[in-house]
C-alpha cells in the first residue's frame, strides 16, 4: 500500500515557476494552455499489514502538519 | 548580554551572528539544535543558512527539531527571539511568525545590497532606529518573497506588525524596489506580542564599516536597549 500525495501552491499565492513552465510552453507551441502550477509529490510506502483508515487519518495529519504548509499550499492525500 | 544563535545542520550565517554579537561587545554562543536547553540565553537569534538543505521546505524540518521547542517556550515566556533569512523561515514554519516564503518572483537567488524602510518604531527590534533612516543591508536568499492571505495581512496591519519593507535609495516602496516579489514590499515582521521578528535581509552582515555598512548594529542595538543594557563600543 502507498500514500500518495500532490502538493499545489494555492491559487492566490505567486507560483514563478507555473508563470515560467506555461510561457516556454507557448514558446514551444503549445496552444491552449490556460495556466500551469508546480508543486510536489510525495510518496510513502506503507509496511505490510498497515490499516489503511488508521494510516489514511496518520498521514493527513502529518500533511497539514508537515508535508504542506496550509499558509501557501493546498495537498490531495490519496491511499492506494 | 547572552545570545544563543541556534546551530542546524547546514547553517551557514551562524559564526556571522555569533561575530556580530562580539564586536558589539555582547556574548554569544552556538546552541546546536539536538540541544533541549538554551541555558542563560538574554535572547535567541535563528541564523541564516539552508537548514537540512531546504528539503520538502525552507525551515520545514527545522521546525521540528529539539531546540525549536525550547525556542517556542522561550517565546512563549516573552523571550526576544529574532529570525534571519534562513531563521525567519523557520520561524514562520513554527507558527510563531505569521505567513509564508515563497520562491522569489524573479526565480532567482539574490545576493545584494537593498535599502530597508522601518515601518513600525514600536518594538524590541527596532525602537533605536531614527525616525526616517533607511537600512542598507545586504540580502542572499532564492525563497523570499513573503506572503500572508489577506485577513492574516489586515491584522498584521492593524497590530502594527510589519517591521520593514523593501524601498529605494529616496525610501519609497517600489516595485522596482522588490527583490524578491514580497508582498507589499515586505522584508520583516514580528508577532502580535511583539518579542518575536523575522527578516530576510542579513544585519548581521551589516555590523562593521569593513562591511560596507553598519546600518544593521541599529536593529540588534534596538534589541539590547529592550534587555535593558546599553550596546558596549565598537571593538577595535
């Protein structure tokens, strides 16, 4: 079992290297491209045997406390 | 008086703050940060630096490392607590600076002198700067540019808790101005109690006329005038 999970910058926050990506994007010539954000993934590997609602509810807490900083980003938490 | 300068692993302005703190003629010791205790500390400065090489976060991990509890009790008890570049970070992931930094706008790591505008004259760090002087210090740092949602901002407001912006030569805030994209030019800030601040510029850079300016003695004189003991003179 792994956690899995994706770390944005939050949508009011200034995001430089979304602004960047999305710009050499168009340079490249790729239409369309209304926005970009960069952020972070992480991934944790869960011992054999681990609950997973147990684990589900540990690793959320550890996300708001820990993995994201809920001052500037936002975080999906998926188990699988 | 007694400064503790916090010690993580890849610090790197620590002997900077400890030398600083000696040429104004106060002691100063490295407190490493497996420690639990800051002794007889007066005050506590968290240097500047990548603490556990900046991973996940910048400050993220320093957050949690044994010393920072003892900083928060310190903090906690009124203790005067102040955050340089690396510090401030740190301070700011421990929830005992309000907001965020964030990557500079530009992407870039800036290493230069800027000019500081005091904004607020009414606390421990910044009491002894005269009404109208400009700070010219140096900066070295690529995750700056400060943020805060805008209720957190209108309270930092209302309490007067924005130290120093970024401005011009002439002392306006300018965008130009803004190195790093900081919101409302913001280069420093304290808490609502006001014995805890945080800056991205480097005073401690700032201390000797060798150094191209003296400009951040004010801020650390500022703290030792609350401590109640007036700064000793300039060493040699």
């Amino acid at each position: 079992m792994k956690a899995k999970i994706i770390i944005t910058p939050k949508k009011a926050v200034l995001d430089p290297q979304g602004k960047t990506v999305q710009s050499a994007l168009e340079h490249m010539g790729y239409a369309g491209v209304a926005g970009v954000h960069v952020g972070k993934y992480v991934e944790i590997d869960l011992a054999p045997g681990t609950d997973r609602a147990a684990a589900q509810q540990a690793i959320n807490e550890a996300c708001h406390r820990f993995l994201s900083n809920p001052v500037i980003e936002d975080y999906k938490l998926e188990i699988e | 008086m007694n400064f503790a300068v916090l010690q993580f692993p890849a610090s790197n302005c620590d002997q900077d703050a400890v030398h600083a703190m000696r040429v104004l003629g106060h002691s100063a010791r490295l407190v490493w940060h497996k420690d639990s205790s800051l002794g007889d500390a007066d005050a506590v400065i968290v240097p500047g630096g990548f603490s556990y090489g900046d991973y996940l976060r910048c400050g993220a991990i320093a957050r949690f490392s044994p010393v920072m509890q003892a900083v928060k009790q310190f903090a906690d008890n009124g203790g005067l607590v102040i955050g340089i570049c690396n510090g401030f970070q740190v301070l700011c992931e421990a929830h005992l600076l309000p907001g965020a930094l964030i990557r500079n706008r530009s992407l870039q790591f800036r290493c230069e002198h800027v000019f500081l505008k005091t904004v607020a004259h009414d606390s421990p760090f910044t009491s002894q700067i005269p009404a109208g002087k400009l700070l010219r210090v140096p900066i070295a740092h690529g995750e700056g540019c400060y943020f805060a949602d805008a209720d957190t901002l209108a309270q930092m407001k209302a309490n007067r808790q924005i130290l120093w912006q970024y401005c011009n030569a002439q002392g306006d805030v300018t965008d130009d101005a803004n190195p790093n994209g900081a919101l409302e030019g913001i280069a420093g800030v304290c808490n609502e109690r006001r014995n805890v601040a945080g800056l991205m510029p480097h005073p401690e850079r700032a201390c000797e006329p060798l150094l191209g300016s003296t400009d951040g003695r004010l801020i650390f004189e500022s703290m030792i005038h609350a401590l109640g003991q007036k700064p000793a003179a300039l060493a040699a």
